[in-house]
C-alpha cells in the first residue's frame, strides 16, 4: 500500500510538472512562508490589474 501511495505521489507531481511547462512564466509567483496572506494577496492582485485578467 505504502509502494502505490509513493508510486501515485510521483505521478501526480509529473503531471503537475507536465503542465506547468504550458503556463506563462508571468505566472508564477516566488513567495516565501515569512510573508503575510495580505502581502501575497497584495502581489497576486498587482499581477492580476497588470495582465487585465
């Protein structure tokens, strides 16, 4: 059971990772843990006014 929980987990992340290689790189954001939720909301808006989503 452990063997099919780590055998999923990797394929989940390659999926992920599959695409993500598809999104505009204007799209991530690099955050750390010590920011605070309202810094991070302040970002993400900041990008969403810019990009007229």
């Amino acid at each position: 059971m452990v063997e099919k929980g780590i055998i999923a987990t990797r394929q989940f992340a390659k999926r992920q990772l599959t695409w993500l290689k598809h999104e505009p790189e204007e799209a991530a954001f690099r955050l750390s843990f010590e920011e605070k939720p309202e810094q991070i909301l302040t970002q993400v808006l900041k990008y969403l006014a810019a990009s007229a989503i």
